[in-house]
C-alpha cells in the first residue's frame, strides 16, 4: 500500500521539530509577549549567546521567527502568534492527562 505521508505532512513535521525542545518553547513564550534580542533571552534563559542564537536559527529556518537588524542587535519577532494556539491545545492533552492519573490513582487507593 503506498504511503499517504506528504509533503504537507513533511513541512508539519518541520515546525513541531523546530519545537521541540524547551529552549524553544520559552522563547516563543517570550517572543509571543514581544520582540527580543539575543541579549535578553541568553539572560532569561541562563545559556551562552551561542547556544540561543542555534535556537533562534532552528525557529528562523522553521519560520516561525523573523529578526530584524538595528544597530549592533538583531531582535527576534513571532511570526504566526497563532502557534500559542497550539501550546493552549498541549496544555489541554496534559491537564487531560493529568486527570486521567488522578482518577487511575484515586481508583487504586480504594
């Protein structure tokens, strides 16, 4: 049977890997309440300069990020802010998750 996998799955599977890892999840978190520059996430996040901008290069090349050059900074913008939409749906799964636990839980305490 041939694979109905496609390149729109493809090109899926690009931004949810871009991601996935929690660097990168904070920084769109931030991104989402505004622009920043590498500057500021290297301080929020505690990692060296370098190892942010490998972050914000994986985001850029996903597009889920734009920058735009001023004097001696490149500050980074949330393309779509809609992809926040997508994190609220994870936070469903895991409070659904979570609850499912509980009462498995609740049900093996009896």
């Amino acid at each position: 049977m041939a694979s109905r996998i496609n390149t729109k799955h493809e090109a899926w599977a690009k931004v949810i890997k871009a991601m996935a890892h929690p660097s990168r999840l904070f920084i769109i978190e931030e991104l989402h309440k505004g622009e920043r520059c590498v500057g500021d996430l290297t301080e929020m996040i505690g990692a060296d300069a370098s190892t942010v901008s490998k972050h914000l290069s994986v985001l850029k090349n996903a597009g889920l990020v734009s920058d735009e050059k001023r004097a001696n900074s490149i500050y980074y913008t949330l393309r779509c802010p809609c992809v926040m939409d997508f994190i609220g749906c994870v936070e469903d799964v895991l409070s659904a998750n979570a609850k499912e636990h509980a009462h498995i839980l609740k049900c093996c305490k009896k």
